[in-house]
C-alpha cells in the first residue's frame, strides 16, 4: 500500500472514531439534587425570604420539626403567611433545607 494511501485510512479512522465508538453511559449515581439543595431553591424561588431573613421573622426550631409539621404549616398558615401549593415532595424538600439550615 502506498504511503499516502495508508494515510488517507488513518485520517478517516481519527475522523470516525467518534462515531464508531461506544455511545456514552449516564452517569452512575442521584441525578436530581439532594433534598436539601432543592428545598433552599424553593425557598428562594417562593420569596420565603422576603420574611424569613435575618432580622426578619424567625425560624427557630426547624431542625427538631419533622415533615408533617411542616405540612400543617403550610396547610394551614399562620396569619399573615400567604398560601402556597407545594407537592408533598416539595414540601419534604423545603422541611429538610429548613433542618439543614437550622442545625
């Protein structure tokens, strides 16, 4: 085989490696962010902290509350706290930034 020739298939070979290889895997492991981390961009994305913010109104105790209490919290708001429609996972990611946060 001539020389240019044999570089011509090494050329094409380089260029279709990609192609010609094993299709990427997803990756191993959580692919949505852990509770927490959605739970703060919730709160964030909620206004929570237009209220709750340093020298604001207080949120002491939250990493002794468990989910339900968090729930009826939100079910039933205290005066004042405007109404929201969180999904029972929302809800759960919001109570467990709130334990985070307050640990």
């Amino acid at each position: 085989m001539r020389l240019g020739a044999a570089l011509t298939i090494f050329a094409f070979a380089l260029t279709a490696a990609p192609v010609l290889a094993e299709p990427e895997r997803a990756p191993q492991g959580p692919t949505a962010p852990p509770a927490a981390e959605t739970g703060a961009g919730l709160f964030k994305a909620s206004g929570c902290g237009a209220c709750h913010s340093s020298g604001g109104i207080v949120l002491s105790g939250m990493d002794a509350r468990e989910t339900a209490e968090f729930e009826a919290i939100f079910l039933t708001p205290p005066t004042g706290m405007p109404v929201f429609r969180f999904s029972p996972d929302e809800l759960a990611a919001i109570s467990e930034y709130l334990r985070a946060a307050h640990r």
